[in-house]
C-alpha cells in the first residue's frame, strides 16, 4: 500500500470511528456483489473487528451491491448473528436482489429518499457459471407452456422449449422457494422483534401473524408480474406501502452528514484503485 493510499485509509477509518460514536455501534462497510468465494474474507474481518475489547452490541452494516448468492447472504448472517444481538442495514445508494434479502436479515433497515432495494429475484448460476435471474427464466418457459398448451408455439419457440434442462430448471424453482422463506424466517424473526400489538387495535401481535405479514411481504418482493424487471428500483415509499418499516437516516442530519462523508470518501478510494470489492471497518479491510 502506497503513502496515498495509507492516508486514505486512516481517513475512512477516521471516519467510521465518528460513525460509529454517533450510531453506538460497530460499523461494517460492504460494497461489492455477494459471492461465495467472499464469505471467507468476509469473516477473517468480522473476526478482527469483534474480537477488539472495544466491541459494542449493536452493528450497522453500509450496504452496496446489486446482489449475488443468497446461500453466500445466509452464510454472513449466521456470522453477523453470532456475534451480534442487533443489526441495522444503511443503504446510501442501491442494495438489489441477493443485497435485498441481507437487508431483511436486520433488525432495521435505514436509507433515504434516493436510495433503493430491489425485487428478490435469486440470482443463480447456470451451466455456464454466470449468475442469471431465476424469476425471469421461469417466467418465460411458463409463458411457452402456455402458448404451447393453446397451440400458439412458434417452431422457434418450440427449439427453445425442447432444449430447455429440466434439472437447471428445477434449480430456478428451488432458489425462488429457497428466497421466500429465508425472508420470511429472517423477518419473522428479527425485523419484527420489536412489533409487540397492533397500532390500530392495541391487540398483541401473535407470532403467526408475524410469520403471515413475513410471507406476504417475501411473495410481494419476489413478484416479478409486480415489479417486471430484475433491476427495478424500490424506494423508501413503496417498500413501506408494502408495510415495512424503514427509517430515513436523512433526517438526522448529523448521522446524514458523517455518512455521506464517509461514503464519498469510500467510493473515490474504490474508483481511484479500480477496485470491485470493498469490505471495510475500523480495524482494517479488503479492496480488491
């Protein structure tokens, strides 16, 4: 690591450390896709910054990723989850598909009015190892099952639907079940914690109620009729017209302010390096 780069890094750490005073929590940065081959890495950090005598209770990961491998998601969380009671997810900018669900996995969720989630839409790799959207797969070989059950199939289509691997198809299936309940688990579980009655009624929240209000919300994020493209972007408002709490950090303008610093300072120090993963606390990191 070169001088620059050294006065970089004590910069970024400088400035998790006033995050992480005004948040009482530790503070994780993740930027990049969720790939299998990472979780390693992933918990090398996570090691280093929990076994510190400084540890807090609470940590707040800042999220940036346009998905990856939700099996690679379940693996950090049960990492997270162990060493930490309570989690909140910051999302400055975008957290989509396998980043959405890592989201669910907290026991809060912040953004703003420009940040985004995304649909669930698994992201799973095929024969020739790139990640594909399961949902829009599926999708389309329904929609020639349709056309050929009517006797509408092109000979084209009929090419395509003949060829198709019923094996890598019941792949896409079993990431869409895999997705929805790993959702509901998490949401039932720790987002929902602290949801003890009703506002409306006063009435205590039942535990199937809670998994209920999970699994509706999981089937809505992983709708692809609903949100029609694999990148679509959900804002603060649509997501809590889904009945999801979601905290807007932009109106604490300290906390606003200290994060936006931090995040800018972060993505100049990635852009300039060329880097395409960024793992980041104040006890050191990866960029590569």
């Amino acid at each position: 690591m070169g001088a620059v780069d050294n006065i970089i890094n004590n910069m970024l750490v400088d400035k998790i450390k006033k995050l992480e005073q005004l948040l009482d929590s530790d503070i994780f940065q993740y930027y990049g896709p969720l790939d299998d081959g990472l979780v390693q890495p992933f918990i090398a950090i996570m090691d280093s910054l929990t076994e510190c005598d400084n540890k807090r209770n609470k940590l707040s990961i800042i999220l940036t990723t346009m998905g990856g491998s939700a099996y690679a998601v379940e693996r950090m969380v049960r990492v997270i989850r162990h060493h930490y009671d309570n989690v909140a997810f910051y999302v400055p900018e975008s957290a989509y598909s396998a980043g959405t669900i890592f989201c669910m996995s907290g026991d809060s969720i912040h953004m703003t009015y420009g940040s985004s989630l995304g649909p669930i839409d698994p992201q799973v790799k095929n024969k020739d190892g790139r990640y594909v959207p399961a949902l829009g797969y599926l999708d389309k070989i329904n929609e020639l099952i349709d056309k050929a059950q009517a006797n509408q199939l092109s000979e084209a289509e009929f090419l395509i639907l003949k060829d198709i691997d019923l094996a890598e198809i019941r792949t896409y299936e079993q990431a869409k079940d895999y997705t929805v309940e790993i959702l509901k688990k998490w949401l039932a579980k720790y987002k929902f914690r602290t949801w003890i009655e009703h506002k409306s009624s006063g009435k205590a929240v039942t535990q199937k109620e809670k998994v209920e209000r999970a699994e509706e919300i999981a089937r809505q994020l992983g709708d692809n009729n609903l949100w029609l493209s694999h990148a679509r972007p959900i804002g603060i408002e649509q997501l809590r017209e889904l009945k999801l709490i979601i905290a807007d950090y932009g109106e604490d303008k300290a906390i606003k302010s200290a994060l936006g610093e931090f995040y800018q300072l972060s993505l100049d120090y990635i852009i300039k390096n060329g880097a395409r993963i960024c793992m980041q606390t104040r006890t050191g990191g990866v960029l590569s």
